[in-house]
C-alpha cells in the first residue's frame, strides 16, 4: 500500500464512504504511518483478525 492509498483509505473511512477498512499483514506498517499523521487518530479503532491483518472503523467519539 502507498502513502497516497493510505491516505485515501484513511478519507473514506473518515467520510463513511466504507465503514470497515481492511488492512493485510504485509501493508499493516505502511498504513498505520500515515494513519497516526492524522488529527483525529484516535477516532480510528482497529481490531486485529485472525491471519494479522486488521480491521479499521471510525468511531464519532474518540476511544480514550
């Protein structure tokens, strides 16, 4: 995954465009670079899945 996918990734999951993003194992270190670039970081939730990948959503109210 490019910093560019990422970012957009990051948009549509921020604009409800998807509401669930899934990251595999091997873009896991790429994606999450650019996701802790953002302002509202801690809106994002991922839930690691069995095989290592995760599973991103945005949440209205930042986790603590």
């Amino acid at each position: 995954m490019t910093p560019e996918e990422a970012v957009q990734s990051i948009e549509n999951l921020r604009n409800e465009t998807i509401k669930i993003l899934r990251v595999q194992k091997e873009d896991f270190l790429s994606f999450r670079q650019e996701l802790i670039k953002q302002q509202d970081f801690k809106h994002f939730r991922g839930i690691a899945k069995h095989g290592g990948h995760v599973e991103y959503e945005y949440m209205k109210i930042p986790r603590s």
